[in-house]
C-alpha cells in the first residue's frame, strides 16, 4: 500500500531522515516508534506529502507521492485522514463544524446527509454531547477524539496518526488507542502511527518499526520485538 | 561588511518570498477560486472591526483641520476658503492615509494575529492535510476583503471628516450652513476625489498581503505571534508611507 524507499531529509545542517526504507500492507496498523527528536514526525508529513524529501520517495499505490505538485497533493489527500499531534481543529468552528468541514469541501452530500454521518462519527468516538462546543472548551482528550473524527470522515483510505496519547493520562492514553484501533478495523484502513507510547503500541499494532537518528534499525510483529536480544530493543521495549 | 552583505541577501530573499506568496494568491483568483461566503464573512469582520475608530478620528481629523485653517486662513483674509481646504485635505490625502494606518493596527493586526496562531497549532498544515488550499481558503479571502472593506472605509471616512470640519465651521467660525456646503460640494473635482480613492486599493492590497504572509510565516509559539504580529503591522505602516509618497507623485504627474 504504502512504501517508503530511502528516504533523506535535511533541514538546515541537521539530518534527520537518514535513508528511511519500509513498506506497510493494506489494512495493516503500523506504529512507527521512536525517542522523541527521531524524527517520526518528519517522517509521517513525508507520507502524506506535506514535507517534500531531499531524495528517495514514498509510493502509495503505485504513485510517487514525493513528485507530484501541490496541486495534485490536495487531490490525493482527500482520501486520507492525519490526526495532528495537537489536534490542530480550527479554533473558529464547533466541534460538528470541523467534523463536517472535509465532507463540505470535497462531497455534495444534502445537508441531512451530512448531520447524519457527523452525528455518527461523533457517537463513535464519545463526543457526540459535545457537538456545539468550540475546540478550547474541550479537554485534551476531548480534542484528540474530535480530531480523530475529521481525519476519519471521508472514509480514509489510509489513517496517519502523530502522537495521538501525547499529553493524555494513561487511561486517556489507553482508549484514544483503542479507539483508533476500533476504528481502522471497522473502516478496513490502513493506519500509520508515530508513537513513543510503548505499551499501547505494542498492544494495538500489527506491525511496528523503531526508527532511530533518522534510520530503521528494528521492524517486526510485537511479539519479535519483544522477544528480541538487542540490547537498544530490550532496553526500549522492556 | 559581511554582516551586511547577509542582511540585504535576507531582506531580497524573504522581499522574493512574500512575491511568491503573493503570486500564489492571484493565481487562486485567477483559477477562479474565489470562496466569496468567506469573503463576505471577512468582510463584516474587517468592517465591524474598524468602523468606529475610524469614524472617531476622522470627525477629529475634520474638526480639527477646520479650527486650525480657520486660524491660519483668517492671516490672508481667505477664511471662506476653510470648507474648500478641510475637504481636499481630507479626500486627496489625510482619509486614505489615516484610514490605512488604522486598518493596518486593526485588520493587519488581527490577520497576522489569527493566521499565525493557526500557523503555530498546526491549522495551516492541517488545511492541506484535508485536500484543501490554505491560500484559497484562508488567504485570497482575507485580501479580497480588504480590497472591498478599506476603500468603503475611506469614502465614510471623508463624509464623516467633511461633516467634522462642518460643525466647527458653522457653529464654531460662524460660516453660514448652505455657503459651507455649497462651497464643499464645488471643491472637489473628479481628480481630488480618485487622487485619493485610487491610492487606497494599494494600501488594502499592501496591509493584507502583508499580514496574510507574516502570520503564514509565523514560528515559535505565542512568543512567535506577538513578535510577527508586530512585525506585520510595522511593515505595513511603513511601506504604507512610502508607496504613499511615491504613488502621489505618479498621480499628481499624470493628473495634477
Ligand atoms: N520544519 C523543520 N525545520 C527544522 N528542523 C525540523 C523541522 N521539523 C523537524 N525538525 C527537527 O527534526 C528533528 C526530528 O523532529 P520530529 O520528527 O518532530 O521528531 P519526533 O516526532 O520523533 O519527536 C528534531 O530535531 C526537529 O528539531
Ligand atoms: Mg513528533
């Protein structure tokens, strides 16, 4: 579905994607886990196109999304959800208003067909008292699930997630994954997480790689990574 | 030497970059992206924001450029020529300049303000992530508004300066009502009026793009807003000034 080939970005004297190569499966829930400073983040805005790499390139299914102009980027990431690792709402609309705002922009969907389908989505993720709230009356929780709604409203084929626990107490921690992992089996989509939040990782993921200074060093089910000798793997997994 | 020479590359390079951004936008309009509910809704938002001040200082402006020419006219015996002098005042200069410095602190202000707080939490990004174009969703509309808004605001800012200027010279200097409005209707040419109006399409075009380019370009938190806030309004104030000057010495040498 998707495959990342090569990968180098740099910003200013500073490399932080040092020759990134994996592939994810469709379907597939991978989390990409790593010390914060990593570079997972600069990594998943290279997926969905929003950073351009100094060389190599990500392909999903079958197109170079690293070559295409912004233009066509708009195009392509229609079909698929990023959850910021702030939320990133927009701060002058309801919580209803940013769910419906991708359908609005890209779907001429009636105006009771859209209530319904963002009253539904908001019901899945527990918000669905909170529809007419602004993005500031709302916890961090709270935002992190309204969030997670926009990015999923369009049925998105592919799921990106930055630090969807970050700056939430373990229990939040525990149900934002677990709503994350509900919702990429109930919509088939395949899901891409950056994550330092181990346990959880381990717990809801199909797969997952440990980048470090800008490179793969370890892939694989979480059981093998559990399982693994290595000492830098031990030492992060256990 | 060195550190200048880095300080004029910078100043090109990010003078380079705000023409692109620029470009970029009338790219927008010209595919015809035009959101015009957005535009409408800036509209009423730049218009609300900046009516009253404006209305305030430019009674002030009249008022006072009525006593003032009151006095000084008076010294050459021409004191009937106080409602021709506070009128030209107003429409070939003092309106659109007055008015685009407070649309400047208020609009540039709220824009760079608005868009490098969206900028800092992501918004911006977010808005592409979503398949949608930040220019043509959160900027072109922002600079169409202004375009509308400010030149409106002039126009209201003359009248009420004009009607300024008129109390003082009726109630204050005894000038008999219908002379001075008589006297302030047959002033104004064509020319003294569009001198003046043409002038504030840039000022709008100008305060906008600017505010629009420091918010997008905003870094660095809260911290990071205040600081290209400020930059934003400043820049605009003084380019204002200077393309002032500039653009009265072309008009008055096309039409004089
Ligand atoms: N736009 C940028 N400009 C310059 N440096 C950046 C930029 N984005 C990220 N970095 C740097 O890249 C490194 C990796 O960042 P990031 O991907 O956010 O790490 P992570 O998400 O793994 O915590 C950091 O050192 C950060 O300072
Ligand atoms: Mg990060």
């Amino acid at each position: 579905m998707i495959k990342v080939k090569k990968l180098f970005k740099t910003f200013g004297s500073q490399t932080v994607l040092h020759g990134v190569d994996f592939e994810i499966k469709p379907g597939e829930i991978l989390v990409i886990v790593g010390e914060s400073g990593s570079g997972k983040s600069v990594l998943l805005q290279h997926m969905i196109g929003l950073l351009r790499p100094d060389s190599g390139s990500v392909v999903i299914a079958d197109q170079d999304i690293s070559r295409l102009s912004e233009q066509k980027l708009l195009k392509v990431r229609k079909d698929m959800g990023y959850l910021f690792q702030g939320g990133a709402l927009y701060d002058f609309m309801t919580v209803f208003e940013n769910v419906a705002f991708p359908l609005r922009e890209h779907t001429r969907m009636k105006r009771n067909a859209v209530m319904t389908k963002v009253q539904d989505i908001l019901k899945l993720v527990g918000l669905d008292a909170a529809e007419g709230k602004f993005p500031s009356q709302l916890s961090g929780g709270m935002q992190k699930r309204a969030a997670l709604a926009r990015a999923v409203i369009m049925d998105s084929r592919i799921l990106f997630c930055d630090e969807p626990t970050s700056g939430l107490d373990p229990i939040k921690s525990r149900s934002i994954m677990d709503l994350i992992h509900t919702i990429a089996r109930k919509l088939k989509c395949t899901t891409v997480i950056a994550s330092h939040d181990i346990v959880n990782s381990l717990r809801i993921a199909d797969r997952i790689v440990l980048i470090r200074q800008g490179t793969i060093v370890a892939q694989g089910t979480p059981d093998q990574l559990r399982s693994s000798q290595d000492a830098y793997l031990q030492e992060f997994f256990n | 030497m060195n550190f200048l020479f880095n300080y004029v590359i910078g100043l090109v390079a990010s003078a380079g970059e705000a023409l692109f951004f620029l470009l970029d936008a009338v790219g927008v309009v010209l595919r015809g992206k035009i959101r015009w509910s957005e535009v409408f809704k800036q509209v009423y938002i730049q218009g609300v924001q900046s009516i009253v001040i404006i209305a305030l200082t430019s009674m002030a402006t009249g008022a006072v450029l009525a006593l003032q020419s009151y006095v000084m006219l008076s010294r050459f015996g021409a004191k009937e020529a106080v409602a021709q002098l506070v009128v030209l005042s107003l429409v070939r200069e003092l309106s659109p300049v007055f008015s685009s410095f407070i649309f400047s602190g208020k609009v540039g202000a709220r824009i760079a303000a608005e868009l490098g707080t969206m900028k800092v939490n992501d918004q911006i990004t977010a808005t592409r992530a979503m398949g949608v174009d930040p220019m043509e969703f959160l900027v072109v509309p922002r600079i169409l508004a202004s375009l509308l808004v400010l030149p409106g605001l002039v126009v209201f800012s003359e009248i009420l300066g004009v009607w300024g200027g008129y109390l003082i010279g009726v109630y204050n200097a005894g000038i008999p009502s219908s002379t001075y409005v008589h006297q302030t209707i047959y002033a104004v040419g064509f020319v003294d009026f569009f001198s003046g109006f043409a002038k504030t399409f840039f000022f709008a075009l100008l305060i906008a793009w600017i505010a629009c380019y420091q918010g997008f370009k905003t870094s660095g938190g809260s911290l990071g807003v205040g600081q290209y806030t400020t930059k934003a309004v400043a820049l605009s104030y003084i380019l204002v000034v200077v393309t002032n000057v500039v653009l009265t010495k072309i008009i008055l040498a096309l039409w004089g």
